[in-house]
C-alpha cells in the first residue's frame, strides 16, 4: 500500500528525529526518504521553498516544513490519543519544555558535536556524507561530508559556544542529564506512560545528537542510562499507547529543568520579543528575518553572545497563549507553578507584536493577542 506521508530528513538531523518518533508513535502509514542532494533541488526546495529539513509531503501533495508544523498538522488528521494533554498544567509544562528543547537544548547540541569534532571527526562527517550522496564511497563520502558540514560548524560561536561559555554549558547539560535520569527512573515520559509534545521536543536533540554522536552518546550512557533508555523508548514505541498522570499531576523531578529553563532561556526570549518588536517599528509590514543579529545572554554561570533568533518568540507564544487562556482556580494553579520555577513574570509579559509563520518567513502582526 502507498505510503500516506513521505518525511525528508535525515539520521543526524536534530528535528528529523522529532517528526520521525512523532510519526511512529501514532503509527501512520509512512516513509522516510533521506534528503540527498537531488532530493534537495528536486522536490524540497521547489515544493518547500527553504532548504531545512525535515520536510513532510502528503499523497495529494500538500508539503509542511517545521516540526511544530508538521506535529499539529498530522494531529488535526489523527486526533486519536492526541500529544498534547488536555489539563492545563501539563499542556503548560508540555509546551514549556518543547519551547526548552526547540530552541535552547541546541546549544549542547551543537557543542557536543562540533566542539569535541577531533575525537568523532570521521562519523560525522560520514553521516552528512552519506545523506548527501549515498551513491559516493565511505571515503568520498567524509570528503564531502567535510565540504557540506562546513555551514554547521561555522553556525557553533552564533549560538553562544565559546571558550567561555563551553565550560558552564557542559556543566547545565551534565545537571539535565542528571535531572532526567532521576525523572525517567520512575516514569516512562515526562508526564506519565504516554509521549506528550514536550517529549517530542526533547527528542531531537537529545537523539540526533546527544545519544548518537559518539562522544556524548557514550556519556549518556555511562551518565543516565535511565535517560538513554527514554531515547530507545521514543525511537521504538508501541504506537497510541499510554496515559498523561491523573489529576493534572507536574512530577516533583520536573521542577528542576524547569527552573533551568527559567532562568537562562526566557530572559533571552524576552530579549528576542523585544528586538522583534523593535524590527518591526523600523520595517513595517515587512517578513521579519530569522536571525537580527547578537545578543548578551546567560548559561549558568557563564554569560556570552548568541544569536538574535526571532523564531523563538513564536515557539514560546505557543505557552504563553496556552497560560493567557487560563482563568479562575486554573490560572492560580498555574501562577502557583510559573513563581516555584522562577517564570511567573515572563508568562506575564505582554506580547504587543505577534508572530505568525509563512512558508519559509515569519511575519509579524500589530496588536496583543
């Protein structure tokens, strides 16, 4: 029978990894074809207009491109045991911790593929090699892998990872680890024996990169097996199983991450808003670009420069709608969260500029929301 869906992605990519767990846990009829050079030019960037993957096509030829796009598109068609809890609290901390693994966890992502790059050097390239040309030999292949990595290894210092910053951003990522080996040692996911959307968040950088790169999927091992385990769970699960925990129930073993995220994410979101905002007032009516150059920001102890990414505003829309939509005894239980983790505030900030996605762009839009 023809595949119902045909994902372009590729092993070593981070958010191919979120749609693909996605896509076997609600056991749709699919494939995954890898983005290779000719996949590239004859069907992504015609069809996509943007050369990211992963890239979801349809039989009747609709194409959707950004994970959270693909997640809620494929839940809209498959509504049966759904990703996103349906209780206030775990939706919030769902969404919180998909925004976290979205935007943030990239950086020991990319820092613990690039940065220990001599110790895994023929691996990775081999990989990207391999999707580019599979025809190639193992030999070519790391030649060219060299040649086309050579973007992502430039991207590493935007995204904060310096001499300064490495030490501190090692020393967050050995905590999480830390921190989910003791959550996963008594539950199956992060709110419960079902996967929900911050799960899949979590994902793909903690697949992609973090359990398949040499380097650190050794570390993960030996470190948090229990964390390992939850990896080889996501990648094989048994398809619409499970349950979110009863009563709307946040696990203690949560707070932690959360108050990490607090701390060092949502003061650079805030940031992007603002830039965001001031772009705006500068270009009206214009496609806002991904990237609006640097900005100080903070990882544990260490603080540096990264980039200003302007898509995170629009994935952390996605909670803070969620918590502005809670009333009454709901958004008091919230409240009551948002200030144990250190977050009250920036749920709290107005959004006066409201970000919308395009294909390939992100447009902003006059008026609070």
């Amino acid at each position: 029978m023809a595949a119902d869906y045909i994902l372009y992605g590729a092993d070593h990519s981070l958010y191919t990894g979120k749609a693909r767990a996605y896509m076997r846990f609600k056991g749709l009829n699919w494939e995954e074809v890898t983005a290779t050079r000719e996949v590239y030019k004859s069907i992504i960037l015609p069809r996509a207009g943007v050369a990211i993957v992963p890239v979801l096509a349809t039989a009747d030829g609709h194409v959707v491109q950004d994970t959270t796009d693909i997640i809620d598109f494929l839940e809209a068609a498959h509504p049966a045991v759904s990703v996103y809890p349906d209780t206030p609290l775990q939706k919030l901390v769902a969404l919180m911790l998909e925004l976290y693994a979205d935007e943030w966890l990239v950086i020991p992502a990319m820092h613990y593929r690039w940065s220990v790059l001599d110790q895994q050097r023929d691996f990775i390239f081999s990989e990207f090699g391999r999707m580019s040309a599979p025809e190639a030999s193992p030999q070519e292949q790391v030649l060219i892998g060299e040649r086309t990595s050579k973007m992502f290894r430039g991207s590493v210092p935007m995204l904060g990872i310096t001499a300064q910053t490495m030490p501190a951003i090692e020393e967050v990522y050995l905590e999480l680890l830390d921190q989910l080996d003791s959550h996963f040692s008594q539950y199956e996911f992060l709110l419960g024996s079902r996967p929900s959307i911050g799960d899949f968040g979590l994902i793909g950088p903690l697949y992609a990169h973090l359990a398949r790169d040499p380097v650190p999927k050794a570390l993960m091992q030996e470190r948090a097996p229990n964390v390992y385990a939850w990896v080889e769970r996501m990648n094989n699960p048994v398809p619409l199983s499970g349950y979110f925990l009863t009563d709307d129930e946040i696990p203690a073993t949560l707070l932690p991450i959360l108050k990490t995220m607090c701390r060092d994410q949502l003061p650079d979101v805030l940031d992007v808003i603002r830039h965001n905002a001031i772009w705006l007032e500068q270009n009206p009516g214009g496609d806002i670009p991904r990237y609006l150059g640097m900005h100080p920001f903070r990882t544990g102890s260490a603080s540096g420069e990264r980039v200003i990414h302007s898509y995170a505003q629009w994935m952390f829309q996605r909670p803070w709608s969620h918590y502005q939509s809670l009333s009454g005894q709901q958004r008091a239980k919230a409240d009551t969260l948002l200030k144990a983790v250190g977050g009250l505030d920036a749920f709290n900030t107005e959004i006066v500029h409201w970000v919308e996605r395009k294909p390939g762009q992100l447009e902003l839009v006059e008026g609070s929301r």
